[in-house]
C-alpha cells in the first residue's frame, strides 16, 4: 500500500460500492487546535488508465494538508474501492461521485481533477453546481473532443474483441514491463522521470481483483464523450493546466475547449516538457500552480451564461 505520511484510509458506500478514500488523520498534519477547526474541503480525483488509483495525486496532496481537509478517493472499480463484474458507463462515474461528494462533504467544495475523470467533473458540475466552490483541471477531455473520437481508434476496437481484451490485459497491460512502457513512453514526457514507487503502485492497483472491468471499459472508449458540447454550460470558476506532451489529447484541443467558455475557465497554463500527469511528473510545479489559483478562483464570482 501506498499512503502518504499521516493519512489513513476511510470509506464510503456509494450505490454501485464501497469508495475508498484517503484523509489526513492526526499527526503530523492535525493537532487539537487544527482538528477542531472548520477547514475547506479539497477533493483529489485520479485519471483513468491501467493501474489508475488516488497514488496519482499523493505527491501533491499531502502539501495542502496542514491548511486544508483533504479527501482522495479511488474511484469504482480502481485502486481498493469495490470493483464491480460490469461494463461501466460514463453514468456510473458522474453518480458515484456525486455520492460521494455529497456523503463527505458539507457545501461546495474546490476539488481537483485528472484528464477523463476532470472531463466528468465538469458534467457534474454542470448538473450539480451546488456542490462545487471552483475547479483545478490537469488535461480535462472526453477523448472524443471535436468529432475526434477515440473508440474508432484501431486499439479500441481490439479491445471490444471478447477473450482477447483479457488477454491484452492480464499480458500486456497488468504487468511491471507493460506499465513502465506505458509510463514512459505514452504518460511521461520524460521517461527519466519514472521510478520504481510509481510502476508498483500502479501494477498493485492493476492487479485488484476484477480491476480489469474499469480499465477495459475506458481502454475500449465506453467512457468517451464530446466535452466540446458540455462545456459552454460551465458555470463554476475554473483552471485548466495542460501538459504540452499529452499525446493523448493534445494542446490544441485544450485551447480550444478553454476558448469556448472564457467566464467560467478563468487560467489556462501550459506545461512545458510535461505529459498527460504533471502532478506525477513534475509535482512541486503542480503544487505551486494549486497554490496560485486557490486563492484567484476562490475571488472570481461565478460565471454566468
């Protein structure tokens, strides 16, 4: 298990299962003083990908913990939450964490979200601004952005083969070599940047029981969507922090999703040198970009359309 110092797991139940998250609980980062104090809320919501897990944010998380009541979920069926034996739908996440959201957390609440996962958080924010102060996006897209779909990619649909989708996955996904080829050479903009913690947390997270289901119901572009067509409707003041590397979804696709609705995404920083996970690859910049838009969104009225 990967855990940062001072932060334990807790649970939730969700209606598809049980969530598990991460929060600070005693020293070092809570005394009796700070404990009894009623601190904001900052929600850490991991990407999608083999071995995806709360572990892509717990280099970042913890520098906010003395300030700040900190909750990072795995999300269904990633990391130690429930994996349930199904084929998941973009549904299932915009619901879990709602649920989520609304069992921890009392009010909006300023959470801070990957790729896909930040994709969703903007549909939900869209449908239930109330539980959001503002949003921290690292490469927020549907993976069918502007007409680009992804499911249509050859990958994709060699995945939606039956038999041969485990195989490809138990063989060439759910394995150490599989996930450090991943990392380095499609993640990472700089494979150096890679080490050992990082390729073991993934391949345990890989590894869970019936984790296969979440990560092959991404991989086949079932969770894919169009946020071009979403993101108009955003109302909840917004940063967006791109990698120029994301091989992914590229830079332009960002901007362009960003020019669509200027009165609500108030930042747009491009990375340099940094792929689709700055805060894996270059986490002290993505703390200091966190730092900087904290305080600017909580001062920005929200948008409105």
């Amino acid at each position: 298990m990967f855990q940062p110092l001072g932060f334990e797991q807790s649970s939730v139940i969700t209606s598809l299962g049980r969530m598990m998250y991460y929060t600070a609980v005693g020293s070092p980062w809570q005394d009796e003083m700070t404990a009894s104090q009623d601190r904001e809320t900052l929600v850490f919501l991991h990407g999608f990908g083999g071995g995806s897990s709360a572990y892509e944010w717990s280099k970042v998380y913890p520098a906010f913990a003395a300030e700040y009541r900190i909750l990072a979920p795995d999300l269904l069926g990633w990391g130690f939450s429930s994996h349930p034996a199904r084929n998941y739908t973009i549904e299932d996440y915009l619901t879990t964490i709602r649920e989520f959201l609304q069992q921890t957390c009392n009010g909006a609440v300023t959470v801070i979200a990957s790729s896909l996962t930040a994709a969703f958080t903007i549909r939900l924010a869209i449908a239930h601004p109330e539980l959001f102060k503002s949003l921290i996006l690292t490469t927020p897209a549907g993976l069918a952005d502007f007409g680009q779909d992804y499911s249509r990619s050859l990958f994709a649909q060699l995945i939606a083969i039956p038999i041969l989708d485990r195989v490809i996955y138990s063989t060439g996904v759910a394995t150490e070599a599989g996930i450090r080829s991943f990392l380095e050479q499609r993640q990472f903009a700089k494979p150096n940047r890679v080490y050992e913690e990082i390729v073991q947390a993934y391949l345990e997270s890989a590894k869970q029981p019936n984790a296969e289901y979440a990560a092959l119901s991404f991989v086949r572009g079932d969770l894919s969507f169009d946020l071009s067509l979403y993101i108009q409707q955003l109302t909840i003041p917004t940063a967006i922090i791109w990698g120029q590397q994301s091989q992914f979804t590229g830079l332009e696709v960002g901007r362009r999703l960003a020019q669509l609705n200027p009165q609500a995404i108030k930042f747009f920083q491009e990375l340099e040198d940094v792929g689709l996970t700055p805060q894996l690859e270059l986490p002290a910049v993505t703390i200091g970009f966190i730092r900087k838009y904290l305080p600017l969104l909580s001062e920005s009225p929200t948008a409105v359309t």
